[in-house]
C-alpha cells in the first residue's frame, strides 16, 4: 500500500445561516487540511512522481482569502453587493466544516482524474479538515477514479 499525505492551511470566511448562536454572522478562520491518498500502487507519470504535491495543495489554496457559500446564501452570492470570485460554492444547505471537506474531497478527486484519465484506479481517499484547534471533520471514501 502507498500513501500521499498533504498538509496545508488557508483563510477563509463563513457564516452558518439560521444559527442561534455567534456563528451566524460573518467570520473567519485559518483552517488546516490534510489530504490523504492511498492505493495498492500509484501510477507514475513521466517524472516517476505520483501526483503533485502542488496540485493537491491547490485544493486548499482555491479556499484560500475566500468566503464560503452555499446556494442558500443569497446575499453573499448576490454580484451587485459581493465579487463573486471572492466566493466559493460549497455542496450542502450551510458552509459547515463537513461541507467544507465533502467539496475538498470532490476537488481531490478531480485532480487525479484529470492526471490519469479513464484508468478506473481505486483509491481511499481522506481528508481532515480543522475549522479550529478543537473542531475537526474527517471525511474518507474509496473512489474508483
């Protein structure tokens, strides 16, 4: 069995609509990530690499200076109040820490597939993400990629 394992940080704002609490208003975090890819045996490219640490970390750098949406959201998504480059849509009905890794895990999954296409290889794939020192979410799944 092989192993990528990624760490990366990145700042970001969000707000959980309908919260009672603080969290409904707007705020932000310096969240940490870590992505971890396993399989029997990685392809190789021409390089005799796997894939990229920068292509993964990628993932965590389009997050980056960022406010964390979903489709519920429409005041932050409304273009004539806020730069819509400045925003990503997130999977889900709030911009939670699960959904957060649900959308880091669909991105990861695009980078392999766009590195080795149609080669049906499977993978475990995991990925931690910590909205605080104290509140992490790990998502895993075995895709077929």
């Amino acid at each position: 069995m092989e192993t990528i394992l990624v760490r990366g940080r990145f700042h970001a704002g969000h707000r959980q609509l309908r919260h009672k609490g603080p969290c409904r208003f707007l705020h932000g975090h310096t969240w940490r990530g870590e992505i971890q890819i396993s399989t029997e045996r990685f392809e190789r490219d021409e390089l005799d690499m796997t894939i990229d640490f920068g292509a993964l970390k990628a993932v965590f750098k389009g997050l980056d200076h960022k406010f964390l949406v979903t489709a519920a959201d429409t005041d932050l998504l409304d273009p004539e109040a806020f730069e819509p480059a400045g925003m990503v849509l997130l999977p889900g009905r709030g911009p939670s820490v699960e959904n957060v890794a649900s959308y880091c895990l669909e991105q990861i999954v695009g980078v392999i597939a766009a590195k080795y296409p149609g080669l049906g290889l499977a993978y475990a794939i995991k990925v931690t993400i910590a909205e605080t020192d104290n509140n992490v979410f790990i998502v895993e799944e075995q895709r077929v990629v």
